[in-house]
C-alpha cells in the first residue's frame, strides 16, 4: 500500500501538526481499521513492504531512510514497528532520530499483549504463530520463500521442533480461521487459535491520538 492509495481513499492529508504512522505492511489492514474505527484523521500511514521480514537486516534502514523522507511534513512520525529482528538496531537507531516506537519483540506479543505474551514464553516455545495477514498470504511469506512449494520434503528441517500452530486472529472470521487451521495441517502442526484483537497496537496508537 503506498501513499497514492491512502489519499485516494481520504486517509492521507498532508500537513504540520500531523502524526505519520511509519509501519510494516503486514500490519496496514489493522491501522486502518484503527484509524476508521477512532475517526483519528490527524494519522496519516506510509508502510513499507511486509517482506522485509524475510531479511530483518533490510528492515532498520528502510524505516530510518523513510524517517528522513517524510519528518519535514508531520509534528510526529510513530514507528509501528516492534524488534522484528532487528537485534535492537530499530529501536538504537529510532532513539537517536527522536523518533517513539512500539515497544516489543515482534507483533505476535503485542497483539495478544506483550506482557502475556512474555508470561506464556516458556510454553510456547514450540510453537509456530501466524497473525490474519500471514494465514492470509501463508503461501507468499511461507510456502514459497521456504522452497516448501517446490520441495516438501523440507517441511521438516523448517518445522520439526514445532509442535503446535497459534493462529492469534485479530478479526473474527471463521472463514480464515479455516485458512490458518489448513495452513498448521500443512506443516503436520496441531492447531490452536486465540482471539486478541488487535490488542496492545490499538493502545499504542491511541496514544498518538
């Protein structure tokens, strides 16, 4: 989704006083319902491509490139971002730019809330998650980045120390609750699902408001 997009639909007015959200494109969805939902029209939203998960080394640079990009339009620029691998260099390189981020490891934990998140640790240390967006696009982060497509027979050098699936569905839909559960049958995975909402993403952003 890139800024076209946003103005097209409303979303984007550009101007002093103004926040950016500065997010993984894997969490677009989410903040727009956010932004809807809450009538927050001071937001705006840049994301950048979710697939910089894939190469965690990418993602730093490219927040902090799109950082200096945009700062000289808004009051305020919010990194929806967590660690996400970063190995703490977003959130070194995020203080030295003055700029707030969402604090946590990655959005699994701040969807179902960092703090439970980090209680449950212990136990789900065999566990494989997927949010909505990654049972929604399993096949482009997963499937196929893996080789899994083409050689199946790597399911288990990927997947053999994980036991079960934990689908934390930010929405209520039974029909991709049926999509994330083909998707652990796949991996030869038992499956559980947990309702989060959108959890401590909708609190972060709401103290931007």
């Amino acid at each position: 989704m890139d800024d076209r997009t946003l103005t097209e639909t409303g979303l984007s007015v550009q101007g002093r006083g103004r926040v950016l959200l500065l997010a993984c494109g894997a969490l677009a969805r989410e903040i727009l319902a956010l932004i809807r939902a809450n009538g927050w029209s001071h937001m705006d939203l840049h994301c950048l491509p979710a697939i910089l998960h894939n190469t965690p080394d990418k993602i730093t640079p490219a927040v902090v490139a799109a950082i200096e990009k945009h700062r000289a339009a808004y009051d305020r620029i919010f990194v929806v971002y967590a660690d996400c691998g970063t190995g703490g260099q977003l959130q070194r390189a995020c203080d030295a730019l003055g700029v707030e981020m969402i604090p946590g490891p990655h959005c699994y934990a701040f969807f179902e809330g960092t703090d439970s998140f980090a209680a449950k640790a212990e136990d789900n240390v065999t566990s494989f998650y997927l949010t909505d967006f990654l049972a929604r696009q399993f096949d482009a982060f997963v499937t196929r980045p893996l080789g899994l497509d083409r050689h199946p027979e790597l399911r288990d050098m990927y997947f053999g120390h994980y036991e079960k699936l934990v689908f934390l569905a930010q929405t209520d839909d039974p029909a991709l609750t049926e999509t994330a559960r083909a998707c652990a049958d796949k991996l030869g995975l038992a499956f559980e699902r947990r309702f989060t909402g959108y959890g401590d993403l909708a609190a972060e952003l709401s103290r931007q408001a």
